[in-house]
C-alpha cells in the first residue's frame, strides 16, 4: 500500500506557493537563520536540515487561512512557531516544508473587564500580556516560560506553578478561532463561561500541538490579582512529609496560590548555582509555597493551617514572609531551578534531561523515590558521574526529575527516562502533564493510551488534515505501524 | 448520491443480534414499556414508533464492548440510556435501533480519599453517589436534575447552581473509559490531576451526547462539602442591580458557594405554585446565594462584601441565614422554580417551553431583558395568554427563559425561542449552557459554530462511527444538507 501523505517540497512547489501568497500581500521571509530558528530552539534542537524552506508572517486569520488552503493545495507540509519554548521536538520540521510564525500577531483584540475574559492573538506572550492588564488588578494565571506565547501555550496545553491553584491553560481558555489544514475557519464559541453546544472542540484544540489547525484567535478567562501575597518555605526530612502536608491541606478546602516541592539534590543544585543569591538552603525535601487571598484574614487562617500542618509533619524549619524583598529571595530559588541544574554539570558536554510525569498526589512520594532509585541503578551500571534531582508542583502530582550525566550516557539516560514514564504510568499517571508529546514521547504515549487511544487520535487527525499537512509526526506518528505494532484498526 | 448511512432493523438481524449476545450471556429485555420509557422521558416525550426494539443491560465495559461490535457489524443504530433526565429529544430513538441501558452498571469502582478521586460506572447518580461518599467529607459537585447519572451527564457536559463555584462536567471529569461504535475500548487516560499526553479525548467524549462513544468507567474528581454555610436572599429594583453585584464581586476575588438570578414574574410562579411553602417572596428581582468556607472568618469576610454590594445596588432587603430550617427554606425557593412554573398554566394542555441561552456575565440583563421584550411581543401577536420568567445562573451567565403558552401557539413559542437563541448569540453567548443540543438546538448550533463547525464535527464522527450507529440524528444530522446549506465541505 503506497503511503497516504506524500508532500512535494521540490523549489518549483515552493515557488508556486510563494508566487500565491505574494498576490495576497502575505510577508514572509527566506533567510537561513530566520528558518533554522523556527525549528532549531535552544529548548528543542532540530537535527539539521529539518528547517523549513520560507517562513510565513501572516497578520490575520484570513492570511493564515489562505496559506493554510495554498499549502495543502500543492501538499506542503506546515510547522507553526510562537514562543518556541517547547521541549521535545514539537516544533521540529521533520518533514521540511514550511513554517507559519505569529510574531505580526501579538495583539489585545478586546478586553472585557467586566467579563474578566480578553481576546487575544496566538503570537502576545503571556507575560507581556499580564503586563498590559496589571493595572486592571486581574491576571491570566498559567505561568510556563517567560517566552511562551498564547499559541504554542494552547498547542502544548501547558501548565506551571500556578496550575494547582487556578488550573491549566485546559481550565481558562473560553473558546477559539483557529484555521483547517483546507483553509477553513473555525470559531469553536463566543464568550459565554460555559456552553453545551456540541463537541467541544476548544478542548481538542488545546494540547494537538498544531497538528489539527492553527489557532488565530484565543478567548482568554481572567483572575483578580492575588492580594496579601505571602511566601513560605518549609524543610522536611523527607519527601513523603512534603506531600503528606499537601494531602491534608486540599482536604481542609483550603487553596493556596502555589505548593511546590523540592528534593535535597535539587536544593543541592540551586545552592551550587549561586542563582539564588543571599541564601543557602538546607539541602532537604523543601516545600515551597504561596498564599494569598481577598482579605488579610482569610489569609491568616492559611499560614494558621500551614503552620500546623508542617509542624505536624515533622518540618525541621518553616518561614513564612510578606516582605517583599525576602518574597523575592524565596520563590526566586523555585523559579531558578530548571536553570540551576546546569551547575551540576562536571563537563560542558554533560547531559540535562528531564521528565514530565504526573501522578496521583498519594503515589508522588513513591514516584520520586522509585525515580532516584532508577537513576542511582542506571548511573552505577554505566559506571557513571551522573546526578538526579526532583521538584515538583506538588498540588498537581507533577513532577520534574532531571538527570545531569556525561554525554557518552545518552542512551542509557534516555532509557531510565522510558523507565521512569513507565513507573509513572503504573502509579497511575501519565507520561506528561505540562510539556506535551513532541517527537520524543510518542512512544510514551502509545504506552499510556494504548493502540486504540492513538488510533483514535489519529483518525480525528486524518478527518481533519487528510493531506497530513500540519506538523508531521508529532504526537504520534502518521501512520500506524511506523511506531506500533499492538495498535489495531478501529 | 446513496446515503452514507443505511441501517438494517430487521426482525431477522435484530434476532441475529440477539443470539449473539445471548452466547455471551449479556442481559436484555423485549418489553415494551421497559423500551418505550428509554426513549419517552417526561423531559423528552419522543414520536410514536421512535423507540428502541430491545434494551441491553450490560454489566461491565466488556459487555458493552459486545454489543456495540455486534451492532456496528449488522448496521443497528444504538442509543444509550442512564437517568433519562436530558431535554431536546437526545434519547429519542429516531432510527429505531436498540438501547444500551446502564442500569446495572451503578457501582463506585474505586475511592481514592488520599486523591480526592472517585472511580464511578455511569450508571451511578450523582445524589447516590454523594450518600455514599458523605461521611468523608467530600463531594461531586455538579448539580443537575436530582435523577441524573454521571454516564448521561458526562454525554450532556450538565452543570447546575454549583457551576459558578466548581465547574461544569468539563473542569471535573479527570478520565473515562468509553467504547467506540466498532467495539474498541478507549482509556483515556489513569488519575492524574492533570496531563498533556494527547489530544484531549476526555473532553471530546463530554457533551458528545452518546454519538462518538459509550462512557463505561469515569474518574471524577471530588471536592471537600462545603462548611460554614449560610444562605441569602436579596431583592433588587431591577434585574441588572443583580447582575451589577455579581460582576463587582467577582471583582474582589471573592467566590461564594451559589449565586441564582430570578425575576419578578418567576418570584410570583414561586408564589402562586405554593412549593415554598411559610414564605411569600416580593415579586421583583431577587438573587439567592450560599456561602461557605472552610473556616468562620472567611464566611464572615463574603458577608460583609454582599452586605456592602447589595445596599450599594439599592437592595430593598436582604436576608442571610445560618439557620438549617430557614436556609431550606430559601434555598428551597430557588431549587423549586422549575416546577413552580406549571403553576403559571391557566389549562391543563398548556405548553411550559423553556431557553438554556448563555451570555458573557454583563450582556445577561440585556438577554433577559430582549427576551421578555420578544415574548411579549410574540404573545400580543398571537392575542395569547403567555407567561414569561427567567431564572438564572448569573455566575456562569447562563439564564433559563420560560414560556407558558396555549397549546395552539406551539409553533409561535418554538419561534421566538428561537428569537432569543439569536439574541443570545449577537449578545456574544451560546444557545445551550447546559442541556446540550438534542434534536431540538440542531438549527440553533449551526447558527452558533457556522457550516465548517459542524462540518468538523460531523468529519470526527465519520472517523470514528463510520456506519453513523450511535445515537444517529443527535446534536447534527449525520448528512449534511439535510438542516443547512449554507455550510461548505472541509
């Protein structure tokens, strides 16, 4: 059987594309570094040659809908970039073609302060965004990157620290336009807060990691910005401790604004790294957290709690602040600790990879500890310098486990890491809870939702991209038996 | 042309049906009242003849998995059946067919106190379901219909007073098993609080109102009961004070338990109806709200704010109680307007129709106020005898708009209801917050997503029940051009 996606990337196709757009006036770009850019991030690496050949800068849904009909015309494949702060392959050009990039689209289109909801463009960053509306005293509250934009937020389904408290880019986006690899454009709702009015396709949108539309156009859910912000930070003797605390807590009913956990390598790490500056931690499990809330009395009775809780479990230390300087100083260290891993490299060449897995919040503890114990074993049987760390956001079960190792150890690493995933999975979890699939989870995936769940995802995939346009090969690979043989026919 | 979809109901291919099933000793009944009364709800009467040949009762995802396989290959059509509480004809049987009831299937699989996480069959009702959770001090929180079941719940993504506070079905859902038309058993994923692994199956099966897939195992999520509560009652000049005062409280970031909007014509429903019994309301706007929180402090704080909100908007009473007696009372009033509305019929064959439109928060007194304006002038047009009262969910913006008409102006009501969906869409909103489509929105969501929303739709159903077997007709006609011709092919 010959296969179903063939594409034609040859210049003269190319050109003819070009020559299209031109009549519509759509700017795009050929320079090398533009394109290698697209797809090669520091985040996410693209083996060379898998650029795109031109580079799109639409500035409408209409100009995107007419690249997107141009392209699937003359079969070329269509890679979609914004922040380009994704990890695992997602934006990579696997098979050439060209790229769609939002940066002519970073717009407010509406801001409705009454309705707490703002209509965006996929290329305004979520912290430029919250730059712009601050002074209205609400927020969008999903906290990935610093660089991440609305649109590779809502195609990666991502999260942060604040998913736990306010939930994830799943729970607060209201409704969607977004364009067909045909060309068509699809307006999934107005701005009603809720609606029943058919399959909810703002939701199959969000996660498909542009391989089911581009999306053009985002209802956004706004927040009142926390009041009486205070941070704490809470040493235990061990991990379990950590998430016992968080445990009791969500069944007070109580919400805090933030729960994150830190292991005692990791606490290691951040202090090597010298990127939390004026402090040295115990280099123990370390709950970091926040509160806030409308009145200084609810607040009260959360530090109350806390207070309680971590004395009860055994914390060798707590603090809880509100001066803002020492705010600073204490979530800073959780904010650097992605970056503070790289302290722990012995050589330049060395090796940082890291997990996503989420569990259940009672299976987390064993998740970590089942996670270095994989490590310790992968480590010694390569004879090798490698260190592990964990954090997680604790109140999600979410948790990043990051190996630092020699650069001879890939493949080992990256085989404790499937180990890992498995782990996870037979925790009852799942193999990524914020950072998405991309190319290197697809086999994760298949293991997570078994044969039937990818066939399903994709024959929604060939429904709606039958020309299999848009990002090729990620989330799971285009044709089943590339990457499965358990997989049966629906 | 030929149809796409042909079905065989045939004596002779249902008794082959029936012999297969019987081989694996899966459960059924021929009895005609037992078949009519999955199909003819008091919600939903259905046509004469529209109702299923045989009623399955399986006991197990296995089961259902048989019958499904079993239909898909003899072109049956399939609906499924739980509580039967749904509006629109969504049970209706209208190719005939069988019905997969799940009766047996209403046991909690699994609880998981630590996570906060309840494995349910879809059988199950969320008012048994919290009986047998209580004394753990947590809750499913969604509301709808006292005989609603979770498996006909998830099919119509419900939702109720405790929306505004908890979500719909969509923000507390985690995972479900489900089986596709072909017999294929999906998971879509195990317990995590959250995940990124795929496209978002979950919520593509919630609100698919039983035509992508039979939801046979759902992981819900729970949340602590609520504590301190207290309820309060406001009477306003004018529907919009009402709507001022959730506006500015969603401001402070302050959330109550519950806020209902009802107007003064659905007071006096509430008053004549007799259903709150040792309380006369005023006749005006009135809005009806709970608090809680997990401690009396928290509880004191929102008091005050609704003190404070409610006299600014010009109030002329409020009432807040504490007492269990007089919150039933209250709380009473606002779960009995439904029903008080047959009240309102002057002749027995009277018609009570009713809107589930939902508009962002600040465009909803100009949609109760358009909509009263439109049935007013309906009913002068038919020299009728209407009565109009609308009752809202103001949190979410959701308002449900009821008519009470002469039998012979039926045609004249489904119009203006219609009118109103219209309304309800210039106004930025949705034509259904809650109830789902049925038959009877098919129109009104073509008007809401356009011919290309429905369209990609309708292209994942081909995909995934390509024989078009189950619940056929339901939220799009399975052909298009049957109800538009203003859409275009994908």
């Amino acid at each position: 059987m010959p296969p179903l996606y063939q594409y034609d990337h040859s210049q003269l196709n190319i050109d003819s594309l070009l020559a299209e757009t031109d009549r519509h006036g759509i700017e795009y770009t050929l320079d090398a570094s533009a394109r290698d850019a697209k797809a090669n991030t520091k985040h996410s690496p693209a083996p060379p040659n898998e650029t795109p050949l031109a580079v799109f800068l639409p500035r409408s849904t209409q100009e995107t809908s007419i690249i997107l009909r141009a392209c699937n015309e003359r079969r070329i494949a269509v890679t979609s970039f914004s922040g380009g702060t994704s990890f695992g392959g997602a934006l990579t050009a696997t098979k050439g073609g060209v790229c769609v990039s939002f940066e002519r689209m970073q717009e407010i289109v509406a801001l409705h302060e009454d309705d707490m909801d703002v209509v965006v463009q996929p290329g305004l960053g979520w912290v430029e965004l919250n730059e712009q509306i601050q002074d209205l005293g609400v927020f969008f509250p999903i906290d990935p990157a610093p660089g991440a934009k609305i649109g590779g937020m809502i195609a990666m389904s991502c999260s942060g620290t604040n998913a736990y408290r306010y939930g994830t880019m799943k729970e607060n986006v209201v409704s969607l336009t977004f364009v067909l690899a045909s060309g068509r454009i699809i307006k999934t709702h107005n701005r009603p807060r809720k609606s029943s009015a058919g399959y909810d396709l703002t939701h199959l949108l969000i996660g498909s990691e542009g391989t089911l539309g581009l999306v053009t156009e985002a209802v956004l859910r706004l927040s009142p910005l926390p009041q009486n912000m205070h941070v704490g930070i809470a040493a235990f003797p061990s991990f379990q401790a950590g998430v016992a605390v968080v445990l009791q807590l969500q069944k007070t009913g109580h919400k805090l604004e933030a729960l994150e956990l830190a292991d005692g390598p990791q606490m290691q790490a951040t202090n090597v790294s010298g990127l939390a500056p004026r402090q040295r931690f115990e280099e123990v499990p370390t709950l970091f957290f926040k509160i806030a809330g409308p009145s200084g009395r609810v607040v009260r009775d959360q530090i109350q709690i806390m207070e309680r809780l971590c004395r009860e479990h055994g914390a060798a230390s707590l603090e809880i602040s509100r001066d803002d300087e020492r705010m600073a100083v204490l979530w800073g260290a959780r904010k650097c600790m992605g970056q503070a891993l790289l302290a722990m490299k012995r050589r330049p060449d060395d090796l940082f990879l890291h997990s996503d897995c989420a569990v259940p919040i009672s299976n987390l503890a064993a998740l970590v500890e089942g996670t270095q114990r994989l490590i310790a074993e992968a480590a010694a049987a390569n004879q090798g310098d490698w260190f592990c760390a964990n954090v997680g956001h604790v109140g999600d079960g979410n948790v990043h486990s990051a190996i630092v190792c020699p650069v001879s150890d890939y493949a080992a690493a990256k085989t404790v890491l499937g180990d890992v995933a498995r782990l996870a999975l037979r925790l009852q979890g799942t193999v990524t809870g914020e950072h998405g699939v991309g190319i290197e989870l697809r086999d994760a995936l298949l293991e997570e939702v078994g044969g039937e769940g990818v066939e399903a995802m994709r024959a929604v995939k060939r429904a709606w991209d039958e020309r299999g346009i848009l990002n090729p090969d990620k989330v799971f690979a285009l044709e089943r038996g590339e990457e499965d043989t358990v997989a049966s026919k629906l």
